[in-house]
C-alpha cells in the first residue's frame, strides 16, 4: 500500500507543487477535521467520568458547548477543505491531461506506428479518470485515515498499553489480506485495461471498415470475435470484482475479532478496577475510529491499485524521450533562401531494413522537384524525412545552412503546406476545412482556391453549400471531392514551399491534368516537393530525381530522363497507352497491349480484337480482387491505382511481398488453366481494372494455332 501510495504521490507531486499555498490550506483543514474526530472520542471520558456520574452540570455544558462548537466549525472548514480538494484534484488533471497531449504532439511517426487509436485515446478517457478517483480518495479518504492511524495509537497507549498491544496487533492483522492480494488485484487491473484497451482499439476498426465487413459478409465472424472479447472481459471483471471485494471484506472480518477481543479484556479490566468505565468506553471510541480510518485505507486500497496502474501507463508515454521535441535555442527559420541538401541521409523504419540509403540531393529554391519511382522506393520517406515525422539514423538534411534539426518547427510550417495522398478532413464544415491553413482568407480567396482544383461546383450542390458539415472523415462526400477540397486548403496558404504526396494517386487523368495545372500556377516561384509513381503526373518539373531501392538513379528534366532511355523511360512507357473516361471506363491501345511478353507475340489485329474484350472492373481501397487459394479464370492489368501482393507464409501468417501500380498485370496464368491462386490481391488505393478472361481468349486463338501455341510456352515459362 505504501508503495502504490509513493508512486501515485511522486507522480503528481509537480502538479501539487504549483499550488503550494492552497495545498497547504488543504491539509490544514484535514488536521482540523482529524483532531475534532478524536477530540470527541476523548470527550466520552470527561463526559462520563467527570461529569455524569460526579452529576456536574458546569463540565457537561461546557463539553457539550465545546461539541456543538466544535462540529460547526468542523462543517466550515470540511467543505472549504472539500473545495480545495477539488481544485488540487482538477489542478492534478489539467496538468496530466495536458502534458500527455503535449508529449504526443512531440513524438515522431515511430509512436503512432507502436500504439493505435485505442491505446492513446485510452489513456485520457479510461486512466485519467483512474488517477482522478484514486487522487480524490488518497487526498481525502487516505491523507486523514493515515494521519488518524498514528495519532490514534498513540492515544490509546494513554489509556492502557495491554489492551493497547491487542488493539496494535490486530491492526496490523487487518493489513494483511492487502498485503496477500495485492499482487493478485495489480495483475488483473492490468489485464483488464488491457482488454478495454484491445475491444477499443477493434471498435474503432470495426467502424472504419463497415464497408469491406459488409461487402466481404464478414459479419458473424465480427460478432464472434466481439462476443469473444466480451467473454474474456467478463470473466476479468469478475476476477477483479472479487479481489477488490476481498480488499475490503477481510479487513471488517478482521477488525470485529479485534472489537470482541477488547470489549472482552476491557470489561474484565473494569471488573479488576485497573479501568474506569469512562476510560473503557473512550477507548473503544478512540480504537473504533482507528479501526474506521483503517478500513477507509483498505476500502480505498482497490481504487489506489487502479490509480497506479493508469499512472504507470501514462507515465510510460510521458517518460517515452521526445525524439521530434523541438530545442528552444532553435534557429528562427527565416525561410529557404538557397536550397535543401539531403547529404548521405540514411534511414529505415528499423534498423535492420533501411530505406533511403547514403542519399544526397539538392531542392534549389524556388523550383518544382519530383521523387519519382515504384511503390516502396523511398520516395515518400523522403517527403516524412523532409517534415521531421522521423530524422536520419545517419546523414544531415539541410535548409540553407541549418542542419533541419535545429531549425525551429514552428517557424518552418507557417510558411508550409503538405497535400497528402490520403486526405483527411475534420468534423466541422467545408467552409471550416478549407480555412484550416488560413483562417484569415477571405470568401473571393476560399471559392477562387475550391475553384482552382474544380471543386466549387461541386460544394454548391452539397446541401448547405460551404457550410455543410463534413461527416466521419468525409463519408458524406464522393472521394474525388475529399481529394479537391484537401487540396483547396493547401493552395489557400500562401506557402513558400509545399510537398505533394501522391496528391493525383485517386484522380481520373482529365481532373490530373487540370490539377497539376492549378499546382503550378498557384506555386510558381516557388518551392514544390512532389513524390510520385506516375511520371506523368510530375513531367512538367523543372528537375526529376528517379529513386530505386533508396537510392537515386537518373536525375534530369522529363525530357532529359526520356533521352536516357533508362529507368524513367521504362515507367513512362508501360503507364502509357491506357484511357480513362469520367465515368471511369477504361482501355488500352493495342500498341501498349503488345508490350505484355505474352501479348508481343500476336499481329495487331488480333491485338485489337483482344483490346475490345478487355472489361473495366473498379475496386475500392481495402478489398479484394482475388484471395490465395482461389480458382481463376481471368487476367488482370492495372490501369490506374495502386494493389498489394500478400502470400501466406508456413505460420499461415500474410507477408507482402510486392506492391504493383499503373501499368502493371497479374493472373495471366489463368488464361492458360485452372490454377488455383497463389497470392492474395488487395486494393491500396481506388483502382481501375481491365479484365480478360480464358473464355473471351481461347476463341480468338483456335483461329491461329502457331500464335496459341507461342502464347502457351509464354505463360508456362512464366509459371
């Protein structure tokens, strides 16, 4: 108990400590409240003794005065106490509640890849609620039942020290059923926080991914798994119910063998005339106020574990070290003058599997610089690199001549603005998200941004037009029109430089080109980052850095990278040849479709009958094309979007172990036989399929035997 009582109080000690003078007050009035308790306990001697049975009516008045004053003022200063109370109380709050969302603010993108929603979100709504009741029972409950211990022991070695050893031994008899469960009842306040944890963090889960549960009928095997968690958390709280029942249900059994045991030796002291009956009864008073305060600890014992268990797991955020704390002696960033230099950068999301490797690079001022190349090249680590979401493990980035960790954070984001690929917009109005960077832009300066990504139109036919509420992340807008008005808010900043990440992944090429348009025009002059897979998303750079395996391979304009023929030149061309309309059918000239190994075989007739069977298939973010296992009849190519390659390893647990984007295929084998899958396809990004199928081929190919053939060796090459 005293432990968990250390801790507690070592831990908000400093919270404590800036209200010295109301702390202070606080306990002054605790001492009151303790010494009116045992005041009226000693009372029932003088009473007795010296006043009733000597039949003196001065004393009686007088102690009866000194009671009725007594307790007046008693209720004074207990409600003024209670008062202070709360505010130490709330003091201690504001200052945990504050720090911990200080801290998280603080800390790079490594913390919130370890812990999920649930896990912080806990923190403030299932453990400082825990510390709240644990400080108002120790601040009041504890602090006087404590105190009330001492000064009653010493008390009763006044009266007699016999009875008083029984009276010792039997509370330190009562502390120990604490003393046998404490162990226990720590064990399961864990577990069970944990469990909360866990349901909160798969709630949340589930709420976000209705769609793919729907769609995938993967309700049952929802409801089992909640059901699960519900049997798991039953059967805690039933254990941790019990043991903090324990707690406090010995300690009483205890306490009235103590009570008989005095009574009992008491009386027979009474009866050998070595105590009077005044003494016997303020001693009972005195040891049964002493017994009351003991119980009060070990009724408040279960609430003080739970206290420290919740202290223990927010002080493990509050003690994680602020790796992206910003130094207050900071250089004020003035701006980029000359340009941003990555000088041998290495880095890796851990230690084993860098990313970017010995990069170095030069952003010069004032220019439009693209990071082109595959999924998973590094070119989007780059971009976190650039906003100090992590540092280099090894390496300098500079701005100007300041190394990017001294440079102060604050000053550098004024004058920056970020377009992710996956926009996130708040739960307020339209009007309000596109405010976000600039409160202060007027209403000709908002729509002349909604228009510059073509997005105007579109909110004018929302139902209250800029001030819809945008709802849950933006479930009540299409996606294309979270895309522009995430964008809208970037281009109403007045940025001097300005990353794009992946902005036009989830834009039909028609709404691309009018995008990256809107982006020049707005940012001329001045400092743009973009990452792209697409090439020609970013053709029009002023410098294009090619990244593979995080390292830079090509570097140039578009059409200095052309003339290379290398690495660039190669992406450009297997993302060319497909169209995409606005209602999001798509195609692929025949010329493209030759460049398939298996296709390069065929006469371009033949390639254009093969074209106009290709069907267009949309897949949304997180579903399936196919699961591994599954009999296919179909081959696929990706005309726009990003999908993910997983196979089950020995432990039946999925690995990644590619990720493809435009221009790429997959499942050609099934244009030759039933072969079961041998991977799963998942969706990254909204994306636009063509399809074909063996029974849509095999047609074309019986009418030219030496062209079947070729294209069976292909594919059983390839298999």
């Amino acid at each position: 108990m005293c432990s968990v009582m250390l801790y507690l109080y070592k831990s908000v000690m400093p919270y404590l400590a800036r209200s010295k003078r109301m702390l202070f007050f606080f306990l002054m009035a605790l001492l009151f409240e303790l010494s009116f308790e045992y005041f009226t306990s000693l009372s029932i001697k003088y009473l007795i003794d010296d006043a009733i049975t000597p039949r003196n009516m001065t004393v009686f008045i007088v102690l009866l005065l000194a009671l009725l004053i007594g307790g007046i003022l008693n209720l004074v200063v207990g409600v003024g106490g209670d008062y202070l109370m709360s505010k130490l109380n709330e003091t201690i709050l504001l200052g945990l509640r504050k720090d911990l969302y200080d801290k998280t603010q603080k800390l790079s993108a490594h913390f919130y890849s370890k812990y999920r929603v649930g896990d912080i979100v806990g923190r403030f709504t299932i453990d400082i609620p825990a510390v709240e009741h644990a400080n108002l029972q120790s601040l009041s409950i504890l602090i006087v039942s404590a105190l009330s211990t001492v000064v009653g022991t010493i008390l009763l070695f006044t009266f007699d020290w016999k009875l008083s050893l029984i009276a010792v031994v039997g509370i330190a008899a009562m502390f120990l059923p604490q003393k046998l469960l404490n162990k226990k009842a720590h064990h399961y306040n864990e577990e069970y926080l944990e469990v909360v944890e866990k349901f909160s963090n798969n709630m949340n889960e589930e709420m976000k991914t209705y769609k793919i549960i729907r769609g995938f009928r993967l309700q049952e095997s929802m409801k089992r798994r909640f059901e699960k968690q519900l049997r798991t958390w039953f059967a805690l709280g039933v254990k941790k119910s019990f043991i903090h029942s324990n707690l406090e249900r010995l300690p009483i059994m205890v306490l009235s063998v103590v009570n008989a045991s005095i009574l009992g030796v008491g009386g027979y002291f009474t009866f050998q005339g070595t105590m009077t009956v005044g003494e016997l009864l303020a001693f009972y008073s005195v040891f049964d106020t002493l017994g009351l305060a003991v119980i009060s600890i070990m009724e408040v014992a279960p609430d003080l574990i739970e206290g420290e268990v919740s202290m223990k797991r927010i002080n493990e955020v509050l003690e994680l070290p602020s790796d992206m704390e910003e130094d207050e002696d900071a250089e004020k960033s003035g701006g980029m003058k000359k340009q941003i230099a990555f000088e041998e950068v290495t880095f890796g999301y851990s230690e084993a599997a860098p990313v970017i490797r010995d990069m170095s690079l030069t952003i010069p001022a004032g220019s439009y610089v693209a990071l082109v190349g595959n999924s998973g090249s590094g070119k989007s680590t780059l971009i976190q690199l650039l906003m100090r979401f992590y540092d280099p493990q090894r390496g300098t980035i500079r701005i100007d001549d300041h190394d990017l960790r001294d440079v102060r954070l604050s000053e550098l984001f004024k004058r920056t603005g970020v377009i992710f690929q996956e926009p996130y917009l708040f739960h307020a109005t339209v009007r309000d998200n596109l405010l976000i960077g600039n409160p202060d832009a007027s209403e000709e300066e908002t729509v002349a941004a909604a228009r510059a990504v073509e997005a105007h139109e579109a909110i004018l036919q929302l139902p209250e037009g800029y001030d819809t509420w945008i709802e849950n992340d933006g479930a009540n807008l299409s996606v294309h029109l979270r895309n522009r008005i995430s964008i809208a808010r970037t281009l109403l900043r007045a940025n001097e430089l300005t990353f794009l990440d992946e902005v036009a992944a989830s834009l039909d090429p028609e709404s691309e080109a009018s995008l990256n348009s809107a982006l020049i025009q707005a940012h001329k002059g001045k400092t743009v980052i973009a990452a792209s897979h697409r090439p020609k998303t970013v053709s029009q750079a002023d410098l294009i850095y090619f990244i593979e395996k995080g390292q830079i391979v090509e570097e140039g304009s578009h059409v200095e990278l052309m003339a290379l023929q290398g690495a660039y030149y190669e992406l450009w061309n297997k993302q060319q040849g497909f169209h995409l309309s606005q209602d999001g059918e798509a195609s692929i000239d025949p010329v493209r479709l030759k460049q398939l190994p298996f296709f390069s075989y065929m006469d371009n007739t033949l390639l254009n009958e093969i074209s106009g069977f290709l069907a267009t298939e949309q897949i949304r973010t997180g579903h399936y094309v196919f699961r591994q296992g599954e009999t296919g009849n179909k081959m696929y190519i990706i005309a726009r979007g990003k999908m993910e390659v997983s196979k089950l390893n020995e432990e039946g647990i999925a690995q990644v172990v590619a990720v493809l984007q435009d221009g790429d295929h997959f499942g050609e084998i099934a244009l030759l036989m039933d072969a079961p899958r041998n991977a799963d396809l998942k969706a990254l990004t909204d994306c636009t399929l063509l399809s074909l199928t063996r029974k849509q081929l095999l047609p074309l190919l019986d009418r030219n035997e030496e062209m079947k053939a070729r294209l069976y060796r292909s594919l059983i090459e390839r298999s």
